[in-house]
C-alpha cells in the first residue's frame, strides 16, 4: 500500500477515537467529518460539523483531533475546519452509529 493510502488510514482510524463526552459514538460514524484533505507537506485539513452549533464539546473535540490526528507519521499541521453547511442530521450517521443509539 503506498504512503499517501497509509496516512489516509491512519488519519481515519484517529477520527474514530474521537467521541463527542455525551454521546458514546466516535465523530467520524455520526457523520460530523464532512472532508479529510492531505495536500502534503505535513498538513491535513478536515472539515467537520457539529451536532448542534452551540455544542458546548465544541473545543474538545477540535483539540481532540488536532492531538491524535497530530501524531499521525508524517503530519505535522492539523487545521480543523468547523462548519455548518450543510447542516447536520442523523441520516448523516453510518448504520452502525444509528444501532448504537437505537435509531434502528
């Protein structure tokens, strides 16, 4: 597999450490990273939503990703992007984070 996919991967499985503190699903499942952009020379830059825009985890998951997606090999600056366009729902959730909350 080469570098580029590797870093991807890594990236990705980083997101889904990430859990907002009141719900017990990671981020990347409830469909809050709406873009992950690896233009090289160490940066990646994610756009992601919130559940609500005045979610109060707001900074800690922000800060929450920068660490982990930080120590990924190879990358060295993590901008996060926050977002409100479009707006987020629950038809955004994978079908495994729709079991987990009972929306199934």
């Amino acid at each position: 597999m080469n570098e580029f996919l590797e870093q991807e991967e890594e990236v990705l499985r980083m997101l889904k450490t990430v859990f907002d503190p009141e719900i017990p699903v990671n981020i990347y499942d409830l469909g809050l990273i709406y873009k992950i952009d690896l233009p090289g020379d160490g940066v990646c830059n994610i756009d992601m939503t919130l559940t609500a825009p005045s979610c109060p985890a707001a900074d800690f998951l922000v800060e929450d990703i920068r660490q982990k997606v930080g120590g990924v090999k190879g990358i060295r600056t993590v901008n996060v992007n926050l977002v409100f366009e479009p707006e987020w729902s629950k038809d955004m959730m994978s079908e495994e984070a729709k079991l987990e909350l009972g929306f199934l």
